[in-house]
C-alpha cells in the first residue's frame, strides 16, 4: 500500500506541475464551471462533442493540487469517449473517492485508481470530484456544477 501512495502523491505532483489539455477550447459545444467553496478551487471546463463523442477536452482555473491532477487525468481519459462512457466514468470515480466503489470488480477508471486513497481525506473528496462534476454539468447544459 505505501507504493500506492507514493505512486498517488507522485501522479498528483506531475500533473499539478504540469496540466494536460490545460487551456481553453474555442470553439467549444459543451461548457461548464465549477467552484469549491471549501478551499477556493475554481474550473472551467470547455468541450467539442461531435456524435456522442468528445472529441475534444480542455481546462482552465485555478485549485488545489488533487483538483488539478483530477482534472488534468480526467480529460486525458474521457477525450474520445461517448457522453455515455465519460458520465458512467463520472458515477464510478464518485463512487470510488467516497469508498463506495469496489475495485476488485470490473469498472472503467483504469489509472484513475490512484485517486482511491482520497476517500481516507474526506476533505478532500470534493477537490477530486469538482472536475467529474463539472464534466457531467457541461454535457447536460448546466452552466454550473455542484459536486453534491
């Protein structure tokens, strides 16, 4: 377990450091913000949906490093997916950061697992869900995101 926690705290530095799809989308079909209010983190999330499928995926804002690192993954692994496959991703890493999620059975995170230990940083939960939220506001037409 100690190596899945440095593995974690090394994933999260490296793409807090370095953000992929970092930026904004223009144009965009599908956009969102999202706001934490417990610790200041702020996203915007901007979209290209073409056939059901996000074609493309961008983020901007300002958070923590387990927000950032969740958003920065997050995009890396919807961009390509149906709607249907980034919301079923949504409800499964949900699941998995409030420890309502059982590994040991099938499921589509793949290297997101890593954010596995935040359900042991109920703090943080939120930090790691803002950037699902707002993915999932973004593809109904909500503006704003809420990570309840």
């Amino acid at each position: 377990m100690a190596d899945m926690r440095e593995l974690y705290q090394q994933v999260i530095l490296e793409h807090n450091k370095k953000p992929r799809n970092f930026g904004k989308l223009e144009p965009c079909t599908h956009h969102a913000d999202g706001h934490n209010p417990l610790c200041g983190d702020q996203l915007r999330l901007t979209l290209q949906v073409e056939g059901g499928r996000i074609a493309d995926i961008k983020f901007e804002g300002s958070g923590c490093a387990i927000d950032v690192a969740s958003a920065s993954l997050m995009t890396g692994a919807v961009k390509g997916k149906t709607t249907d496959e980034a919301d079923r991703m949504a409800d499964q890493f949900r699941a998995m950061v409030r420890g309502d999620l059982d590994l040991s059975q099938p499921n589509d995170l793949g290297k997101l697992t890593l954010f596995q230990g935040v359900k042991d940083l109920p703090v943080r939960v939120k930090c790691a869900v803002l950037p699902w939220a707002t993915l999932r506001s973004a593809l109904k037409g909500e503006e704003i995101a809420s990570t309840e």
